[in-house]
C-alpha cells in the first residue's frame, strides 16, 4: 500500500445503539449499556462509574425535561486509545443561554438537566448546541482518563449513523481521512438494510483505508470494482482542498452532497448508478468552498428538505452537532440514516 506522507484518519466510530428515553426506567438500560461498553474497552472500575454518573444525569434530565429524547451510545478508537461516546438529542424547548446551562444547581425547564457541569468535568471532552423551540442535542466523550488524549479531529469532521427501526445494524458507512492541505470524506450507502447492507458499506471503507490518495472519481470507481459481488450501494467521496479552497465531489447513486456557505447551500451532483453493479460513467464535480464553509454528505435515510438554518450554528458547533441535528431535523425512519460532516478551517 503506499503512505500519503502525513494523512492521518478519524477514528474508526461504532454506532452501537441508539436508546429511546420515554420512561423512566429507559435511563437504567442507558447506564447499563455505557458501562458495559467501558468494561468492554478495559476501563478501570472507577472510570467507568464515572461513565455511569454521567450518563445517567443526562438520561434523567432528558426524561424530566425533553421530548422525544433519544441516547445514542457509540466506541471510538484509534491504534492505541479508545473511547465512549455519548450523543444525546431532543425535540424539547431548547436552552436560552447555554453558558448558565454549564452552571451547577441550573435546572430550569428546557435544560437537558441538574447535572451538566459535573457531565461536563467528567468527560474528556463535551459540547452542546440548542436552538429555543427546536431542542438540544449533547456530545460528551469519556476515554479511560477524564484528562488528556489524542485531538482526534473533533473539530474538523464527524458522523453519525442510525438503522432503520427494528434492526440493530446500520447499512450506512462512513470514514475520513486527513492530509496536511485536504480533507476526504467517504460515504457509502449499502443497499438494503441489515448485516449484508452493512457489509458492503463496510467493505467500501475497508477499501478506501487502503488506498493511495487519488482523486475522488477514482476513489468511487475502485469501490464500484471491489464490490461486485455483494449488495453493492450507493457512494460519494468529497475531497477539499483547503489550500485551493475548492471541494472536488464525486457521487454514484443516492448520496446528498451539499457545501453550506454564505448563507446557503449548494448541492453537488451524483450520477446515477449503484456501486458494484451499475455505473456508466463515473464523473467529479468541482465547486468553490467559501471561508467557514461546511461540507454535508448524507443517505436517503435524511430527505434533502433542510436548509443552511436548520438548527444548528454552522460557525461554532462541533461537526457531530451539526451532523447530529441534521438527523434529528431531517431523518426519516423508514430507512438507515447516516451524516457526515466536514468543517474545514
């Protein structure tokens, strides 16, 4: 395989579950789940009650405070360090001023709880965005020590996945990848739903790790090749440069691509086709990536009907709240769902 001198990747990021938080006894499952999960990555017994302290505020204070909250609980790991990932979101009245939120002792209707400060210091990182009639959405993760650990990219991209209802595994995949002066994001939709959508997705990440830098409509033609055979699926590979400030996109099938940008979003095209069984022509797009722009890949499992004021603060959210968000304001329930989200410096 050759190196691209100076690429690192974003962890690789397991969706494990996500929780509905409608009863009270919902917010035991929460707690049981995460810990479970911090055993599993080797966590010491005290780290991973902490782990339990934390999540259980946020379910609790969802479910006094929310509506239609809901927990996803996710690994995230790299060669050498892994994480628990916390993602709370809500449909409730949303928070006025999120500095006072942090405060302890504020409880006030609308705030995800009594305990987000102590959240907040027991987490290696946290952040939260909101939007006053809309609802919240809370990012905290928690590796084996409270302090320290690697950067990971948090502030340059991230993602979030979510099955159709009644599976328990994604067919929607994602992986970044960065250099000195680009930022790659990778996207594949495998048909269908369940482990065999899933494992072409997979496949097609597995195979975009493995290759040389290259320009994205070649990134997608190798895909189309290395998935025949299984499902195959839709695919979109967007690759910024952040010198040129420039977005090269190349999309087969279904995938949404879309810059946000001076107020307002400009959608990139795909060509029809389904990777690893149809694809008559393979074509990139380039489009102009204005200062604080933000790069959007999603599935089918979102409608397209969401624009630049969705419910998020595209200049100082964190990439997974956007992303987040997004899934709240525009996914649909009736197939898998994924987001991704680039936000180039």
């Amino acid at each position: 395989m050759e190196e691209v001198i100076g690429a690192t990747w974003l962890p690789l990021v397991r969706d494990l579950v996500w929780l509905q938080v409608e009863e009270h006894v919902q917010v035991g499952r929460i707690r049981r789940t995460a810990t479970a999960l911090a055993e599993k990555l080797g966590f010491s017994g005290t780290r991973t009650a902490e782990i339990g302290l934390a999540v259980t505020e946020i379910g609790t204070n969802l479910h006094k405070h929310a509506q239609r909250g809901a927990v996803l609980i996710r690994s995230a790991r790299d060669h050498e360090v892994a994480a628990v990932e916390i993602i709370a979101m809500d449909r409730g009245p949303g928070i006025g001023d999120l500095g006072l939120a942090w405060q302890d002792g504020q409880s006030t209707a609308g705030t995800l709880g009594l305990g987000l400060g102590a959240v907040e210091r027991l987490a290696s990182k946290c952040a939260m965005t909101s939007r006053p009639g809309l609802g919240t959405v809370l990012f905290a993760r928690f590796l084996a020590s409270a302090r320290g650990g690697p950067d990971w990219g948090t502030d340059v991209a991230a993602g979030v996945t979510r099955p159709i209802g009644g599976q328990e595994v994604c067919g929607d995949a994602y992986a970044v990848r960065r250099e000195p002066d680009r930022l790659v994001l990778m996207m594949c939709d495998g048909s269908g739903h369940g482990p065999l959508a899933a494992f072409a997705s997979d496949a097609a990440v597995r195979l975009f790790r493995e290759m040389p830098a290259v320009p994205p409509e070649e990134v997608v033609a190798r895909v189309h090749a290395a998935l025949r055979g299984t499902r195959g699926g839709a695919v979109g590979v967007a690759d910024i440069d952040l010198v040129a400030r420039t977005v090269r996109y190349a999309g087969l099938g279904n995938i949404a691509a879309a810059v946000l940008g001076e107020g307002r979003k400009q959608g990139m095209i795909s060509v029809p086709g389904v990777a690893g069984h149809q694809a008559r022509t393979i074509r990139a797009f380039d489009y102009v990536l204005p200062d604080n722009a933000v790069v959007v890949l999603h599935s089918d499992g979102l409608t397209e009907r969401w624009g630049v004021d969705h419910g998020s603060d595209l200049d100082s959210d964190l990439p997974v709240l956007i992303a987040t968000t997004l899934l709240r304001e525009a996914g649909v329930r009736n197939d898998d769902a994924c987001v991704l989200v680039g936000k180039p410096a």
